[in-house]
C-alpha cells in the first residue's frame, strides 16, 4: 500500500511541476509578445512566475531524490562491501534529515515572520513563498526516510546499494520503461 501511495504521490508531483512549467512558459512568453506585440504585458506575469518557479524547483528536488536522480560522488561508496555501503547510506541520510529538520524549521519561521507582507501587484502573502521550504523539507524527509528504510531492510544487489543513478543507467531504464508499458490502441 506504501508502495501506492509513493506512486500516486510521485505522479502527482510530476503533474504539478508540469503545469507550473507550463504556466510559467506561457506567463513569460505572453508578457514577452504582448510587451513587444502590443506595448502592454500582464502585470503579476513576473512576480507569479518568480514564485511557481520556487515551487517548481523544491517540488522537482523532491521528485528527484524519490527517483535517485540527484548528482551525487559515490565512487567511494561503490568500492565498499554491501555492509559498509549500507552504513555509509544510513549515516548520510540521518544527515540529510537533519537538513531536512533545518528547512521545515526556518521555513516555517520565515513564513510566520512574512504572513502579513504580500506580493506587490500580485498581492499574495510572502509566506506563499516561504512555505515552499516546508513543503520541501517535509517531502524530502519522506523520501529519504523511505529510501534509508528500503536499503536496510530489502534485498538489493551490490549495484542498487547507491542513492544516485548515472545518466547512462537512467537512459537504459527509461528506455526500458517506455519499450514495456507502450499504451493501448484506442478502440476503433
């Protein structure tokens, strides 16, 4: 059930930071054209894409630690036997999740300190922007918490005993993923 639910959750992070990029896009190249087009523009165009990109940016940190996606050294890591590595996973997550701690906490400060300041034209709180960190914080701990959890308790190979993926490998999966799950025809 876990297990679902990390899916519908993932899924979901993948939608929104979808539709924020696209809104960005379309904020940023409308006011683009109509600015050069029409000597006008949308005036809360700069200061909504300025905080979807926020979003955008903490929401995909949290997509990509879920999917292994994030630039890491484990040179060191990968010489290790499965024992150590499984150590050396533990003991930098406890550290990630005091990072974590770090976020919620200053996030929520900074977001209690900024309720009453706003956007100027788009009049939305600060505290819009601020929480990001919490949300960021939060969903972080999920994912690494969950990612500590499965390398000490399931089997796993040597070569999956790593918290980072490199670019070839990601390639080959996606490739695999996408040649195995091909969508049905559409009924005639």
């Amino acid at each position: 059930m876990f297990i679902r639910l990390t899916q519908a959750v993932t899924r979901a992070l993948q939608l929104t930071i979808v539709a924020c990029l696209a809104l960005m896009a379309l904020l940023v190249f409308g006011n683009v054209v109509l600015r050069y087009g029409f000597d006008s523009g949308i005036a809360v165009s700069e200061e909504l894409a300025r905080l979807l990109f926020v979003w955008l940016v903490f929401l995909g940190a949290i997509l990509a630690s879920r999917q292994h996606a994030h630039i890491g050294f484990d040179t060191l890591v990968r010489s290790l036997p499965p024992v150590w590595r499984k150590a050396g996973i533990a003991f930098t997550g406890s550290l990630m999740l005091g990072a974590c701690v770090v976020f919620v906490v200053g996030g929520w400060r900074q977001t209690l300190i900024n309720l009453d300041n706003s956007y100027p034209v788009l009049g939305v709180s600060y505290a819009w922007l601020h929480g990001s960190a919490i949300v960021f914080g939060v969903g972080m701990f999920i994912s690494i918490a969950f990612n500590i959890w499965d390398a000490l308790t399931q089997p796993h190979t040597p070569d999956e005993l790593s918290m980072t993926l490199n670019l070839g490998e990601r390639i080959e999966a996606e490739m695999t993923h996408v040649a195995t799950h091909q969508p049905k025809d559409p009924k005639p």
